[in-house]
C-alpha cells in the first residue's frame, strides 16, 4: 500500500521517480503523483488511477527539476481522485506519505483555527500545514520535523522537500518502512529497496522514530532529537531481478518459479544427505513449549492454519491460529514460555506487527517467518526463519505461500523430535517427501492442459466452492482466496465435513464445486462429501491423485491428477493447482492479474 520514492540528483529526476514508482506499483495504488523543485518553488503532476495516466501527464506537461518526491497511493482518506493524490503542498513544502496519521482531526481542526484551508480529504494535508506553520513561526526544517514527529500519532513514512531547497530532503518513520539509499553524488530514500534498486544498492533501513536528512552529500539520521548511526547494507536486489523476464504477468513467473524457491528454502534449513532438518539456534525448545500461536493476515493467515494441522500431528503441540486484526484486539491469555508465530512475506503488515506486538507484552518468545528480512516484523522478532522466495511482485501471494508452508513443515519436523514424537526412519521419510517436493511442483506446472480443462469448467460460473479435509482445508480456503481475489469470481472455501451445514443449500448445476482430496487419513470421508454433491446434481471438479481420481472422478466435469504424495506433504502441492486455476480463470476474464482491484501487496493500515 502506498509507495514513497525521493531523490537529490545530479540529473532530472521526473523520469526517475516515475521509474521508481513502476517498482513500487506491486504494492497497490490507486493514483499517483511526483513533484520537484523547480528554481524557489514547487511544481506537481498527479494522476487518478495507473501510472501510465501520470506518464502522460508528464509527457504532456514535463517537470523540470533535480530533486523530487514521488507517491503511488491507495485511498484510505479521501477517494482515489487527484485532488486527493500525493505529494501534498503548501508553498514551503511538498510531502509523500504512506500510513494514517490518527490524530489528524484534531491537527486539522487546530490549523484550520489558525485559518489555514485545507483542499483534501486527506489526513496527509495536515502534516504539510503542520510543517509550514512551524517554518513560518521561524523553525528550520529540521526542527519542524523534529517537532512533527512529536505531534503526529499513528504509523507513517514521509519524504518531504523544501521550496528554494534542492539540497534537502527529509524522511522519517514510524511503523512504516523507509530506506535511504546512497549513490554517486546522489542520495535516494524509498519505501523499500525494490523501489531503489535501479539507483543504487547501498541501503540504510531507518528504524522506528528514526528521522533522515538527506544532502548530495550523505544523511544525518535523528532518532528522539538524537543523532545516531545506522549502517549501510548492500542488497542482492538488482533491476533486472525484479523484471517479468519473458512472462506475460509476474504471477505466472512466480508460479513457475515456486520449485526453485522451495529448493531454496528447503536447503537452508535441511541436509539432503542425512535428510534431517538443520534449524538455526532458536531461543526457545520445542520440548518445553506449552502451546504456539501463529499470528498472520491473508494467505500468510491460511500457511499458519496448515502448519495446525503439522504441529498437531506430527509434534503433538497444541497450536492456536488467529487472524492478526482479530487477535491483536481480544485481549487472549498466553502461557507462560508459548511461542508465537508471526507469518508475513512483506514483513510488513501493520496487524500482524501490533499482533506480534501484544504477544510480545505478554511474554512470548516471538519467531517471524518473513520474506523481506530487513522489515519491522522481523527485526521486532526475537528470531527469524527467512522464506526464500525471493522478491514477490504479483499481489496475489503465491511462492511466498508454499515457501512459507516449507519453513512450516521444516518447523513442524524440528518439534516433533524435540518432543520425542518422530522416529529417525520418519523423519527422513518426512524430509525426503519435501525434498521431492520441487520436482512434484514442476511436474504440475506442466500439465497445462489440465489447468485449461478446469478453468474452462469455473469461468463462467458466479459463485464456486472449495472443498477439503484436514490440511487440505486451508488449501480450499487459498483456492477459493485466490480466485476470488484475481478473478473476482465469488469463491468460498468450506471444510468438507461442514458443507453438510449451510454451502449444500447452494449447490446447483450452475455452482463448480471444487474438491481438494489427496490420497490421506480422511479421503474416505472427503468422497462421501462428493457423493452428497453428485446427488444433488453438483458440477464437480475434482485435484487428486490417479486412483482418487479413477475412484471418484467418472462424474467430474473436469479433474485433474497430482502426483502421488506422502499426505504429508500435500498441502504444498495442492496449493499449485489451486493458484494456476484462479490465473487462467483470471486470464481468460482479462481481469488485470497482477493488480487486482482494490487490492495492495502490503498492507500498511487497519
Ligand atoms: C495482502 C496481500 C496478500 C497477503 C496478505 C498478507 O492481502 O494481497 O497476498 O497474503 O496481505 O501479507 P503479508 O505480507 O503479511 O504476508
């Protein structure tokens, strides 16, 4: 949600920020602007909508200028128009800002007694007359800054330049990612490092509080009025790791590029030659742990509800799952010595962050399992397990979701011999099911076909269900997340057991019911739920193995065969289906995959 970029250059910077804006588009907007300084004073372009309409903007009306902010935003405050757009401006300054400024009612209502008129809905104008106000009373800009960051509450990013000023640039955080970034003569701030990383791969992460003066000449970081010293890292992202390469959306790309990245992630945490799993120290033992909590939002939320089912099982370790934006608030009792799990590819979700938060003040020892490793979810953690997924682009969470699955079943293995509940022989057996795990991946990726013959079935239908049992149940919620998310086919995922109470009164010839039901402990019971639907004329389509599909698929509509599988497992590969099922329905509907409506990749307010 929202994306800051800002540079000092040497060079004209509208093209830059517009490049740097394209890098920031992944995260979800809704319009879009940049503005510079050009000779004593401030000049905008801002676009309702995508980034192309600003592109035209700036074609048809050019900005000058070599220092510049650069916004994408998704409304919170105020409707998508351009009015509402960033950057905001007075005639001293012009601000980007991503996150909700709570207190801006009262900061309004204080400026607008002052006689100061607003043109936005936006919480963001406040802070702009806030800064003006003060650097008309006298303040440098440092110090209106400084001051802001006392007054302002709730969580926020901010780039601000300074009319007259093309020297100075200042940044601060709370709650919100920035990053500062270094280059030659230059100097760039940015919400994160995939917004830089064609200017520069010399990062500084700010911390909470922190606030940043920026020159061509390097920063001045201030934390609580305080200077202080945070490092410059060099990160792997370059450019052209973050392209779609010859794929027509970065979903399809990251779908195709799930059995390399579970590979990945798999060899960080197991030894393919003793097939044991090989954890980093954790601050914690499984074999005292009274209870987890996992912690998370989205499809992240659903790898936590499969890791119940793994933890419960195979350790035998009482596992609590909740929605971060429901648990942060309910006030639950936790045990003393229980971990909790905070579960993000962003790593920076506000509710999973405040839910991490509250287990923290009770005590919890908290592990993130992030994908960005440099985020506020992860450095608020007490450990972190990092998802090899490498940079996720398509809002659609994809390989983000089975990486985050394979941390879980490595976790999940780790506890059980902790705990005394899995043999050596297991064990291996467990972790060389993972281990062909990728190899299982790609083989369904190619059955393209297949994936044609299901989608054809689901593409016109307005509402479709998603079945499954035990650890494929979360897998039926993801299918039914995904399609519903890219396709905007309305989907509903449904235990199987629990059809029989509600979902059943649906079913017609008109409703795909999509049934996950790999060859485990519960197939018996997840076929009779598919005679219940066959009886009362449901379409049905059915993921399972060759002999589920011999015994249950003869009225299928359209089904399709995984490769056999130790249950174990399963999860990881039905997941696969699932997501090429939502993108070619997504596809062959022309909806825009890569940025569904509505929808941002991190989200960044309640
Ligand atoms: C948004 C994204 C989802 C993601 C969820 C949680 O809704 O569109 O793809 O699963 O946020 O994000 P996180 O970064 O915490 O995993």
């Amino acid at each position: 949600m929202c994306g800051i970029i800002g540079i000092i250059g040497k060079r004209e910077v509208a093209p830059l920020l517009l490049e740097g804006l394209r890098r920031l588009e992944y995260r979800g907007y809704d319009s879009a602007g940049v503005a510079t300084l050009v000779g004593k004073g401030i000049e905008r372009r801002r676009a309702e909508g995508r980034l192309d309409n600003l592109a035209e903007r700036l074609e048809r009306e050019p900005l000058s200028g070599k220092t510049g902010i650069g916004h994408t935003r998704w409304a919170t405050h105020g409707r998508p128009t351009e009015r509402n757009a960033h950057p905001h401006a007075t005639d001293k300054v012009a601000i980007v800002h991503n996150g909700i400024i709570e207190n801006f009612h009262e900061l309004r209502d204080e400026l607008v007694a002052k006689g100061i008129r607003f043109e936005t809905d936006t919480d963001t104008e406040a802070v702009a007359h806030l800064l003006t106000v003060s650097l008309n009373d006298g303040a440098t800009p440092e110090q209106a800054m400084a001051d802001a960051m006392d007054r302002l509450r709730g969580a926020f990013s901010l780039a601000v330049v300074f009319a007259g000023q093309p020297d100075l640039m200042i940044g601060a955080r709370r709650g919100s990612p920035l990053a500062v970034g270094y280059g030659d003569g230059e100097m760039y701030i940015g919400t994160d490092a995939l917004a830089l990383a064609s200017l520069t791969r010399r990062i500084t992460y700010l911390e909470e509080d922190d606030w940043v003066v920026l020159s061509p000449q390097g920063v001045r970081i201030f934390n609580q009025r305080q200077p202080v010293e945070r490092p410059v890292k060099e990160t792997a992202l370059s450019g052209a790791l973050i392209g779609k390469g010859n794929y027509p959306h970065f979903m399809l790309k990251e779908i195709c590029e799930q059995p390399a990245v579970i590979g990945d992630t798999l060899q960080s945490f197991l030894n393919p030659l003793t097939r044991q799993v090989q954890l980093p120290k954790l601050p914690f033992d499984f074999a005292t742990v009274p209870k987890i909590t996992i912690v998370a939002c989205g499809t992240a939320y659903l790898a936590g509800l499969v890791a119940k089912y793994w933890f419960e099982s195979v350790a035998r370790l009482p596992v609590e799952v909740d929605i971060a934006s429901e648990f942060r608030y309910r006030a639950a009792p936790m045990p003393d010595g229980g971990v909790t799990i905070a579960i993000s590819q962003s790593g920076e979700t506000i509710d999973t962050l405040a839910a991490l938060q509250y287990a923290k003040s009770q005590g919890q020892i908290c592990l993130a399992i992030v994908n960005v490793l440099e985020s506020v979810i992860a450095r608020e953690s007490h450990a972190v397990l990092q998802t090899l997924a490498g940079p996720e682009i398509g809002v659609a969470s994809t390989k983000a979701f089975t990486t985050q699955l394979t941390v879980l079943a490595v976790l999940a293995i780790a506890a059980a011999r902790a705990r005394g509940k899995l043999t050596a022989e297991r064990e291996a057996q467990l972790c060389a099911a993972l281990i062909a795990t990728p190899a299982k991946v790609t083989e369904i990726i190619s059955q393209e076909d297949a994936i044609e013959r299901v989608a054809n079935a689901v593409v016109k239908a307005r509402d479709v269900l998603f079945l499954g049992r035990g650890s494929s149940y979360p897998i039926a919620l993801e299918g039914a997340l995904k399609l519903k998310e890219i396709s905007y086919i309305h989907a509903e995922g449904y235990a199987a057991g629990e059809m029989k109470h509600g979902p059943i009164a649906l079913i017609d010839e008109n409703v795909p019911v999509v049934v996950m039901a790999p060859l485990d402990e519960v197939f018996d019971k997840t076929a009779s739920n598919v005679e219940q639907v066959e009886a009362r004329g449901g379409k049905l389509v059915l993921f399972s193995n060759a002999s589920g599909i011999k015994r249950l698929g003869g009225r299928a509509v359209a089904s399709m065969a995984l490769p056999e599988t130790d249950p174990f497992t399963a999860p990881i590969l039905y997941a696969i289906p699932a997501q090429l099922l939502a993108y070619r329905v997504a596809v062959m509907k022309g909806t825009d995959v890569d940025k569904p409506r509505n929808l941002a990749k991190a989200v960044t307010v309640e």
